[in-house]
C-alpha cells in the first residue's frame, strides 16, 4: 500500500494462507507491536454472481478488549484497500455487538 515506508496502521499486514474459501493473516500493530489474527470465509451464492464474505480479527494479546475498534480496523482496511467498498451490490453488516467499539473506531490511527 503506499505511504506504508513509514509503517503506518494501514501497513504490516501479512498473509498466512489462502485458498478458494479462506484467507488467514496477521497484522502487526504500527506502535505498541500487537499481533492480531485476521480471518476471512468467502462463500458464493446466486449461482456464483455474488460472494458472501464472513470475517473476524482477534488480537493474540489476552487482554486487548478495549482496542478502539482496532480489530474492525483490520479487516476494514483491508477490505477498503482492495476496492471493495466501492464494488457494485458491497454491504457491510455490523455493530459495536459483533465489533467492540466499531462505532467509534478510527480506522486511519487504530
């Protein structure tokens, strides 16, 4: 990604593994170094016009609950970085339940 030279939020991210439904990574936090897992499940429908995609990012600190959205960072920027969010038919459904502290999750500094 660019502007990732200086190591930014948006950067340190890395694969683990992929295949036609999974996709695994890891991403490194740019200050305190926290590693989070970040897991993708990709599953078509509609005769495969349309993909449903399931995520979830967990951090491998155990006590990394209150992270300022940091985890639905990880997979937002991601999914903004390949251009998803601007696909035809794209929608997220989520909420501070499913994700703590989404709605206020600053995803250009966490």
């Amino acid at each position: 990604m660019a502007g990732c030279t200086m190591g930014g939020q948006k950067c340190l991210y890395k694969l683990q593994s992929a295949s036609v439904h999974f996709i695994a990574a890891k991403h490194t936090t740019p200050f305190q170094r926290y590693v989070d897992d970040i897991n993708f499940r990709l599953v078509s429908y509609h005769f495969f016009t349309s993909c449903h995609v399931s995520a979830m990012s967990i951090s491998e600190t155990w006590y990394a609950i209150k992270d300022h959205g940091t985890n639905y960072c990880n997979i937002y920027n991601l999914i903004e970085g390949s251009g998803l969010t601007e696909a035809r038919g794209y929608n997220e459904v989520t909420s501070d339940f499913l994700c703590t502290q989404r709605s206020s999750a600053n995803c250009t500094v966490y």
